[in-house]
C-alpha cells in the first residue's frame, strides 16, 4: 500500500470509477482509502456496496479530511465542485476534466495545489495512457503523488499544460478510435468467413500484442509494421488498400479534432 493518504473522488462516472477500480485492483489503496460522490443518486452508494469504499452522500462529507481530491465531474461542474471543498494545508487537488485549465482550477481554489490529469479509462485494467500539469503550488512531493496514482494503473508522462488538449486528442479519445478499428478489423474477419466470436477476439488481442510490442521493445512502429510486410506478401497488399482509403490520414485528423474540441471546453 502507498502512502497517499486518504482520497476523496468528486464524480464517479465512467473515468472516475475507472480510476478506482484500477487502484484497487493495483493495490494502491485500501477500499477504506476512498470516498465517492456522485450527483447521480444512488450510484455513489452502488460504487461503495461493490467495491468496499465509502458513498458520501454530499461533496463535503467526500472531501472531509482528504489527503488528495480527485474532480472527475463534467467540465461546467468543476467551479460548483470545488466551491465546497475544505481541505487541509497540504491537501492535492488533481482534476481530470478536460480543457478545464490550471488557471481556472486555482482561481476557485486560491492557494492549493492543483495538478491537471488526462488520463484514459483502460486504467481500469491496469492500461491507462496518461499524463498531467502540476500547478502554481504544486510541490515535487505532489507530483510525485499524481504519478503514483496513475503508474499504478498504466503508463503516465508529465507534460506541460499547454500539451493537455493534444494528450485529450490523442490518448484521451484514442480508446474510442481503437474501439472502432477492432469492430472493424472483426468486420472483416466475418466477411472473409470467421465466425463472429472468434474474429472479435482476434482483433483485440491483436492490437493489444501489437501496442505491446511498440511498448516493449521501443521500436518505432514503422519499422515493426516492415517486418510484417513480405514483398508481394498479403500484408503488404492490406496495407496498400489502407493508405488508398485515407486510413492514417483518418487518424490524423480525429486526433486534431478532438484536441480543438478539448481547447473549446476549456
């Protein structure tokens, strides 16, 4: 077990949840650790019956004697959320909403330290991509904090802020376009004759081995990619067929998209 203190969680929809599940199933915390709330009724109590943490049915009795405050509520409810939070000196607020900048979280926060996370939800299986900006106040100590608390459940990079709406774009939304690319990818493997259970199975575990690989070994993934392309091979003919229909491009431009749209929030 770690040595984070207690943790409050404003918010536990899909990314907070996720974040909670991961630190316990990583064993960070103890369920005792964490307290949740939720503006939706009775999920906060649903999350506290399955997983053994404490439901509040208030933010204030959430944030009562935290060590850490996560805010994983939606973006327009930060301000509202942390008007009501009394922590100790010392206390970490760390905010995982997206385009909600550093500057507006100390403004409602005056004096706290503050550090802004973007994390993804495979944290709930131990594979998150994240990264995060300290604040103003924000000390070593409370970093160190942060990058506890996300290594536990994947991968995570400090970055500056002004990066956050790219990291938004790309490892924040990406599980939705991966998502898309294996129901694709098992698409095709049912129309070339796979039965339907075994071509989806295929294909994640074909891009979880293949992200792996990337991770693992440093390789640039171009040079992964050749390996698999035999000259006249079949491979090297699927791959012609992608760059005909805009595949790499495609990605290019969800990324860019969804940083703007995380630049607009903010």
């Amino acid at each position: 077990m770690s040595n984070l203190g207690s943790v409050a969680v404003l918010g536990g929809g899909a990314m907070g949840s996720a974040l909670i599940r991961g630190w316990l199933r990583a064993g960070l915390l103890e369920p005792s650790a964490i307290t949740v709330y939720d503006i939706m009724p009775g999920r906060a109590a649903g999350l506290a019956t399955a997983l053994g943490i404490r439901g509040a049915e208030t933010p204030a009795e959430a944030i009562a004697g935290a060590d850490v405050l996560l805010v994983a509520v939606k973006p327009a409810d930060v301000a509202k959320a942390l008007a009501s939070a009394q922590l100790a000196d010392g206390a970490l607020i760390v905010s995982i909403a997206a385009g909600v900048t550093i500057a507006k979280l100390e403004s409602v926060a005056p004096g706290k330290a503050v550090v802004r996370v973007m994390p993804n939800t495979p944290a709930l299986v131990g594979q998150g991509a994240s990264a995060f900006a300290r604040g103003t106040h924000a000390s070593d100590e409370h970093a160190a904090k942060v990058q506890a608390l996300l290594d536990a459940v994947g991968l995570a990079f400090e970055v500056k802020e002004s990066l956050l709406n790219a990291v938004t774009g790309l490892s924040g939304s990406g599980p939705a376009y991966v998502y898309i690319m294996i129901e694709a990818l098992a698409d095709g493997g049912v129309r070339a004759g796979l039965p339907r259970d075994i071509a989806l199975k295929l294909a994640a575990q074909t891009v979880v081995g293949s992200g792996q690989m990337v991770v693992s070994t440093g390789e640039h993934p171009g040079v992964l990619k050749d390996r698999v392309c035999s000259p006249a091979g079949t491979t090297i003919a699927g791959v012609a067929e992608l760059e005909a229909n805009g595949f790499r491009s495609a990605l290019i431009e969800a990324v860019t998209a969804a940083t703007a749209r995380a630049a607009e929030l903010g």
